[in-house]
C-alpha cells in the first residue's frame, strides 16, 4: 500500500490552504493508502478544539476532515516544538490519534514515504 506523507505547516490564517493539506490528505486515507499528516510550524495550532470549525472555500471544514482522518487510521505526528513555541502541552494530542515529533521523525517519515505533500 503506497505511504503518504502530508506536511501541514499552515495554519488557521489560511483556512483555505489548511483545509486543503487535510482534506488532501483524508482523500488518500479513504482511498486506502497509508497516511501520516505531520503538522508543524503554524499548522499545530489545527489541532485545537478551537479550530475545529475552520472551513475553507471549497475544501471543507477541518473538524470533519480530522475526523474523517482518525476514522481512516491515518496518524498524525505534530512537532514538539512548534507545539510547545506556540503554548501548548499533551492536552493539544487528546482528540486526536497524534503523538510529539521532532525534526528526524520528519525527515525519516519523507525518506520512508512514496509521495510527500506540503501544505
């Protein structure tokens, strides 16, 4: 089964460009390929409860795909840093099926992977 890897450094700013990574990512989720979606930069702040309403103009609301994703068993790595730089802690991982990652797990995600996207 191909593995993707979707790098989501977006974040609400953005809902369209957000979204999209996520739903991207979601449509190869339910195709049947293995998916990790690796938030980072901006793109943590997803995760939020408070975003979960986020919708872009033609690419969906980001709850429904973080959803649809977790369904899917895609899993979500979110780096640590970016996390912690921008305030938060475990509780940001809670709802979802995401751990902390850092740099090399990217990098060993993208090497591992047979198509890489960036959002």
């Amino acid at each position: 089964m191909p593995r993707f890897l979707v790098h989501i450094h977006t974040g609400p700013a953005d809902p369209n460009k957000a979204t999209l990574g996520c739903l991207v990512a979601l449509t190869a989720a339910r195709k049947g390929h293995e998916v990790t979606v690796f938030f980072a930069g901006d793109g943590v702040h997803l995760l939020a409860p408070d975003h979960a309403g986020l919708e872009g103009a033609g690419t969906g609301r980001l709850g429904d795909h973080l959803t649809g994703l977790a369904e899917a068993g895609a899993r979500f790595r979110v780096s640590g840093m970016s996390a912690k730089a921008r305030g938060y802690d475990d509780g940001l991982l809670e709802d979802h099926p995401a751990e902390f990652a850092m740099p090399e797990v990217l990098v060993d995600l993208a090497h591992a992977a047979d198509t890489v996207l960036g959002y």
